[in-house]
C-alpha cells in the first residue's frame, strides 16, 4: 500500500465514543456504555480499570494522543515516520448520547468529534506489538462533539484506516462548527473549547498550506509521463510510490516452445519468433502508469498478482467505472489483432454457446470467433509468437459461467508442456472456414489470457465457489473527481462539491458518479446552447437520470431511511441549483412515510 495523500486535503480517521470525552480517565460503568468496542474488551479491561483504550487520551487537556495500532498507519509510517507530520486530522465516529452511549442500530449518524494538527507520530512496541501514537501541536486541537457537525466524505489515502478529506469538505466541517460555536458556546464553560475551535478555524488555511508543501516532498515529483488510455499524456503531481510492483516485474526464465503439433493437416512452420517484453505477465509496462493514474497503486498491483495466480482475471464495479476501456488496454494491440470480444448472454447453457457445434449435415465443427480465435492463437504459438493474446468476457456473470466455459476453466490450469492437456475437444470432420485446422480438439495457448468483467449490481448471478476458486477478483473503483478529469470537464466548484456529496452518500445503495456519467455531463455542457439550459440545469438532469435511478430504498429497513435523510440534508444544501433531483427526493420521503418502497427511484 501506498501513502496517496493530495497536496491541501485532510486526513480522517475513526475512534470509539468515551464517556467523559477522551479525557483521559476510563470510562465509567463502562460495561453498559457502548462504545464501539466488543462488550468483551470493555468488561475485560474497562470495567477492571486496565487503561488499554487506544482513545481514551485523545483530547486529554494535559497530553493528547491518539493511539493506533500498526495495522492501521503503519504502512504509512514505516517507510517515512514523518509522512503525517504537519497533516490535518478529523477524528470522527458514531453519535453517542447518555445513558448507552452508541445506538446498536443500522440507523446512525456520524459526527465529527474534533481534529488535530500533526506534530509528530511515535513508534513504540508493546510486548509482541507495535504501536504508533500520533501527537497533535500543543495549540493545534479542538474537541467540538457537542456541536454535532457531519461527518464529511471520504476517499482512500491508499491503505487502511486513514482516509483523506477533500479541501472544500475541510473547509465546510469547520465553516459549521464554527457557527455553531459561535451560536452554542457563549458560556464561560466553553470558554477553552471555543478559543480552541477559533484557532483551528482562523489558521486552517495556512495550516493546510503548509501540509500540502511537506506532503509534496513524499512524492516522486520526476516519475515519467503516464500513457493514457486515450493514448493522451496523464500527469500527476502525487504519483505513487513503486514497491510490490517492481517486484512482480522482475524477468523469468523463457521456456523453450514445444513441438510443433502433428495433428495440424497445414505445416506450423516456426520462424524466429516474436516474443513479448513483457516476459508472459499481462499487462504490459507502458500501459502500468495509465492504470495507477486512474485506479491507483493498490488496483495495479492486484492486477498483476491476480495475472500471475490464476488464468482469468475479473473486473468488478459500478457501471461506468471503465471495466472494459481497462481490459481492452492491458495489452498494447490498437489494430485488435490480439483482442478478442466476447459479450456474454443471459441465455447461454453449454460450452456450444461458447465454441460452437457440430453440423449435423456435413459433420463439420461450426466455430465461433472465439474457437476461431484459438486456433490462431495456436498457430502463432507454433511459429514462435509469444505475445500476449487476450479474450475479455463482457458481462461476464449474466449467465452461470461453469455451464458454458468449463473446458477453458479446466484446461487453463495445467501447464504449458502439458500439450494434450491443455487441448479442448471439439468434434466433426473438419472445421468449417478454417483449412487445415484439426476439429478434433483446439490448443489452447498458454499466452491466450482471459479477463472478465462484471457489474457490482443485483441484476447478474452470483459467481458459484467451482468459478471463484478459480479467477481473482479485481475491485474498481473511480472517485468522482478523477471521472470529471478523466471526461475533461472543469467545473465550478459547487458543482464539484454537489457531487461528490452526492456519489459518498449513496454509495452503499450501488450508485455512484461514474466516468460515463462524467462523460454524459460533458455532452451535455458542450450543447448548453442547443439544450438551451445552464451547466447546473445540466447536472441536475444527469444526476437524475444516470445516478439517482440506481437508488432502491426500502420502506421496513432502518438504514434506508437514514440513506434518505442524508440525501435530505445534501437537497437542503444544494436543491436550490439541483430542483429535479431535490423534488425526487422529497417524493421518495413521502413513499417511505405511506410504507412503499422506492424500487425505480
């Protein structure tokens, strides 16, 4: 994993709720106060007055600290103990309340309970365990749960635990506490609490002026020009660090090709043969910055392990997301002389929906592209041609896989020598169209790669334990600022905003701002004239159209309501400029309140 941390944006992380407000002391009959920890902990140690909380000193007023275990900063750390230093941290959490503490409910909300200014991160080990604690500047904390302030959205910094805060969320968590404060704290009670929050508040700017230069510094700033998918040039001012990639590029032995086969009635006639520099791994090195640039380190990497373990990759996300632009550029092949297309059917029951059938006319093996494709990959083999050769399965889970692609699946897993093995049966006198190809069977290249794509949606199947145990998965994901950059749209930052509200709200119901999203967007702003609407006019409708439609709420679960009035607070801050998508969700509170579920939002 690797520290992505962009210059001016703040870190966030999780911590448990505490009685008396992180001050230090053990909560109090902490056996009845849910915290968020197991019951188990807190009747082991809390309850007997063992100070092993990692939080309960994280506002302390004499040394605050905040305690978080190796798993969750160390792969930030480790290789730099001071890639926080100076960094903005929100720490936040579920909203608690007298007498329980944390509702054991799928309904809550999350509240921002205070932040600090880095000053330092300190490494210690506890028995067979390391420890990091993290030290705000001794003016540079503020505590502030009583104000109730939301939780912003989040992204991934590139790892666990730590998540990072776009500038203009920072921004608005404390442009709110501090109205608050100035509304609720005018009592000398918060006299401290107060002074500490105007602080955090009048230098945030200045403060996060001087994190994004030192985060700069941990970034390779001369790391070469990525290759875009477009062919175009990606730059970036964060490029990651290199690790376990460089490791998976390391050169293997090239195996001498076997045999030519006999049973080819045409002469394999082996030439000096073209071999692939990548060395047999799938995807090739000037496509790699390309998918770090849209994906990150972390994607890349489980790319290329996933290439090396199994013999079919799977690409799963949200419709949009740019699964298929990503499988159709792992190999450098613009002419698709090496690619081959397979769209899946959700009426697809055998392996002839895949390779074909037998005529019963003329005995003859009626080949499908993809058998076709096959035996050209075979012969090439048999000439020495050692390029990747790859077939990419679209919708890949619209019909059960192991009913129709069983032979590949099985064929696949042995090794290249093994010839006959890695043979798939067909049948007939001869193959129809293709001379002198041997219908008794097609090789099956080791240099044939196969990649799949699936939605992360419920309108596929279930992939059953037989196919999973034989593919790996490859999660994408594309944060919605990177989907507008990718389309080359530049708009107004309230547009920004609206968002990226939006697609962090509703992400757990399956619907996100995606790059074909981004891309409807920017046809739409390109005929603002012709539509005869403004740019907002145009984001309302696509938000509507493209984003809000994926939403399924249900009327008898709890967390679906919340989802609802989360969506309610964001129309309040941004219906004025987006009326359609505000009037929607206003209808859908009305369905919710009379027991109809929202099934086609």
């Amino acid at each position: 994993m690797t520290f992505t941390l962009v210059p001016g944006n703040a870190l966030g992380c999780a911590i448990n709720a505490h009685r008396h407000m992180w001050n230090g002391s053990i909560c109090e009959q902490a056996g009845s106060w849910n915290c968020g920890a197991e019951a188990h902990f807190r009747e082991d140690y809390c309850e007997r007055k063992d100070p092993r909380c990692f939080h309960m000193h994280a506002f302390d007023p004499q040394a605050p600290q905040l305690v978080i275990p190796q798993s969750g900063v160390g792969w930030i750390v480790e290789s730099n103990n001071k890639a926080l230093d100076d960094q903005v941290l929100l720490l936040w959490g579920p909203a608690f309340q007298e007498p329980r503490g944390v509702r054991d409910s799928a309904n809550r909300t999350f509240h921002v309970f205070g932040a600090y200014r880095i000053q330092s991160v300190d490494r210690r080990t506890v028995g067979p365990h390391v420890h990091y604690h993290v030290h705000p500047y001794p003016d540079g904390w503020a505590l502030f749960p009583e104000l109730r302030i939301q939780r912003p959205y989040y992204q991934t910094a590139g790892g666990a635990y730590v998540k990072q805060i776009e500038r203009r969320a920072v921004d608005r968590v404390f442009h709110e506490a501090w109205s608050a404060a100035e509304r609720e704290w005018n009592d000398p009670v918060h006299a401290e609490s107060r002074r500490r929050l105007q602080s955090f508040h009048d230098y945030l700017d200045e403060w996060l002026r001087v994190a994004g230069s030192h985060t700069q510094k941990f970034s390779p700033a001369t790391a070469p020009p990525a290759k875009s998918f477009e062919g175009s040039t990606a730059t970036g001012a964060n490029r990651p660090f290199r690790s376990f990639t460089k490791l998976l590029q390391s050169k293997v032995v090239e195996e001498e090709p076997p045999p030519p086969p006999t049973r080819l009635k045409v002469k394999a006639e082996v030439t000096a043969g073209v071999k692939s520099d990548e060395n047999g791994q799938l995807v090739e090195t000037n496509m790699r910055d390309a998918i770090v640039d849209r994906y990150g380190e972390d994607a890349l990497t489980a790319i290329l392990v996933g290439s090396l373990t199994k013999p079919l990759l799977v690409f799963r996300g949200e419709p949009g997301v740019g699964k298929s632009t990503l499988a159709l550029n792992l190999i450098e092949d613009p002419a698709r002389e090496r690619t081959l297309v397979v769209p899946v059917s959700s009426t697809w029951r055998g392996r002839e929906d895949l390779l074909g059938h037998i005529n019963p006319i003329d005995n003859s093996f009626e080949a499908t592209n993809f058998t076709r494709f096959l035996f050209a990959a075979e012969q090439a083999w048999d000439k020495g041609d050692r390029r990747n050769r790859l077939v990419v399965f679209e919708e890949f889970n619209l019909s059960q896989p192991e009913y129709w692609l069983s032979d590949v699946l099985v064929r696949c897993q042995y090794p290249a020598e093994n010839r006959h093995e890695r043979t798939i049966e067909l049948g007939g006198s001869q193959v129809a169209g293709l001379k002198g190809a041997d219908a008794s069977g097609v090789f099956l290249a080791p240099n044939v790669r196969f990649v799949a794509t699936i939605n992360s949606d419920l309108t596929t199947r279930p992939l059953s334990p037989r196919v999973l145990d034989r593919i790996a998965i490859v999660e994408l994901t594309m944060e919605p600022r990177r989907a507008l950059a990718e389309a080359g749209l530049d708009l107004d930052p309230d547009m920004v905003s609206a968002i990226t509200d939006l697609s962090f709200l509703i992400r757990s119901k399956g619907a996100t701002f995606s790059f074909r999203s981004a891309l409807s967007l920017k046809q739409c702003v390109s005929h603002l004239d012709h539509l005869r609407v403004t740019e907002w006019d145009a984001l309302d409708l696509v938000l509507l159209q493209e984003v809000l439609t994926k939403i399924r709420l249900l009327s008898g679960d709890p967390s679906d309501h919340q989802v609802l009035r989360d969506l309610g607070h964001w129309a309040d801050g941004h219906g004025a400029k987006l009326r359609r998508c505000a009037s929607a969700i206003a209808s859908w509170k009305e369905m919710l309140e009379e027991g109809q579920d929202v099934t086609q939002a």
